[in-house]
C-alpha cells in the first residue's frame, strides 16, 4: 500500500507532471479545431471518464451512503413509522432497474411520473413566492426614491411582459394594434435571448482564457506537445487517415 502511495505521489499527484497532463490533453482538445482525429477523441473520452469516475464517487458518498446505506443500517437496529417513507423512495427508485428490459420499461415510468409531479408541486409554489418577493422588493425604490430609471425600468418590465405573452397568443391573428404589441415582444424576447446567449459566450470565454493562461505560463511544455501533435496530424492524416467512400445511393 505505502509502495501504491509513493507511486501516485511521484506520478499523478507531482506538480510538473500535472502541469504537463495539463497542458497536453489542453492541446490535444484544440487539435479539433484543424480536424477530427484520434488525438481529440482520446482526450474528450478521458475528460468524460475523469468526470464520470468522479461524479459516480462523489454521488456514492455524499447521496447514497447518508440517505441510504446509513439510514437502512438505522432501521434494521431500530425501525420507526417514518422509514416508511425510506422504503418507499427505495422502492420507487429500483423501478428504474426496469430500463434495462424492453417488456418491462414501461414500469419506471411511474417513478418519473411521481419525482416530476413531486417536484413540480414543491418547487412551483416556492419559486412564485420568491418572484413575488422580488417583485416587492424591487418596487420599493419607485415608492420611496421615484427616480427615472426606476419609473422607465418598471414600465418596461410591465410593458414588456404583457408584449412578449401577447407574441405566444395565437388565438387571433398579429394585426393593428395587437400585432403591434406582439411584435414588440418579439423584440423583449430577442434583446434578452441575446442577453442569455451573450453571457453563455462570455463564460465560455473565461475558460478559454483559463487555458490559454496555462498554455502561455508553461510555453516550453506547449511548444514540444504542440509539435509532436502536428507531427502526428500529418502522419496520420497523410499516410493512415483514408476518406470514407461513398456511393451513389449513400450521395442521394
């Protein structure tokens, strides 16, 4: 065991070959970026192994073992009225074993059908209250400070809302006035679509900048992989990489 230790001491968990891994599979994504090929592929297949590996562990200790394992271990010593309700969710949650067979698939639809509507039940209310909470809060200001962005924010919060419900109102057609309007909430919709999606960008961004950074803070490691990768490219693209042939029925 000591001996594993040192290993994984010495490997993984030394400093310049974790700036190395790093920065490699780092290259090896962007290789995607001239071509699909092999490179990527081993890289985008570690990454979600990594990440599944790690997702399945964490979830076993911080979900399975305190709401299930202990609680069932609690209940063989000293069994209550109320874990019932454990049974129950252990019972509704093996339904999804169900999935694995083609006759009885079926059966974990109860289990999806019951978590939706659960959840549905619990988190609409709770987030009808929390919108009318900040409702509230933000109309504060118009009452105590009636400023000029705070009057022109709330007309176009209120104007804008009404507009973009008239826009998924189909029941009579888009001309005069309400068309008007309705065109209007084409344009709220679209301004904070493009808000969304501007954000998305920006956060994409600061990862690529993240990369970049360890990239530039390490350039002597990204210039040696960043040839070798190249060298690579050529060879298998030039010498082993063959185009997929096509006939005429596959071409119409």
């Amino acid at each position: 065991m000591e001996l594993f230790n040192n290993l994984i001491d010495s490997t993984i968990l030394n400093p310049t070959i974790q700036i190395w891994v790093s920065v490699l599979f780092t290259l090896m994504i962007l290789s995607f970026l001239y071509r699909d090929n092999p490179l990527y592929k081993f890289g985008e297949n570690t990454f979600l192994g990594i990440s599944l590996g790690y997702g399945w562990t964490k979830l076993w200790y911080v979900t399975v073992v305190p709401y299930l394992i202990r609680p069932i271990k609690d209940a063989a010593i000293d069994f209550n009225a109320y874990d019932l309700v454990m049974v129950f969710w252990l019972a509704m949650g093996s339904t999804l074993f169900f999935r694995f067979t083609r006759t009885k698939a079926w059966v974990a639809n109860y289990y999806f059908a019951f978590v939706f509507a659960y959840f549905a039940g619990y988190q609409i209310p709770i987030n009808v209250q929390s919108l009318f909470i900040q409702a509230d809060n933000m109309m504060h200001p118009i009452f105590e400070q009636p400023s000029f962005f705070e009057v022109t924010k709330w007309i176009v919060i209120i104007f804008g809302t009404f507009a973009g419900l008239l826009y998924f109102f189909f029941s009579k057609p888009h001309k005069g006035l309400f068309g008007k309007t309705a065109r209007i909430g084409i344009i709220i919709l679209m301004i904070n679509f493009g808000a969304s999606f501007g954000a998305t960008v920006m956060g994409r961004i600061a990862l690529f900048i993240g990369r970049a950074q360890v990239l530039a803070e390490n350039w002597q490691a990204s210039i040696v992989f960043m040839i070798a990768i190249i060298i690579f490219l050529f060879i298998y693209f030039k010498f082993v990489y063959k185009e997929p042939a096509f006939d005429d029925e596959q071409m119409h």
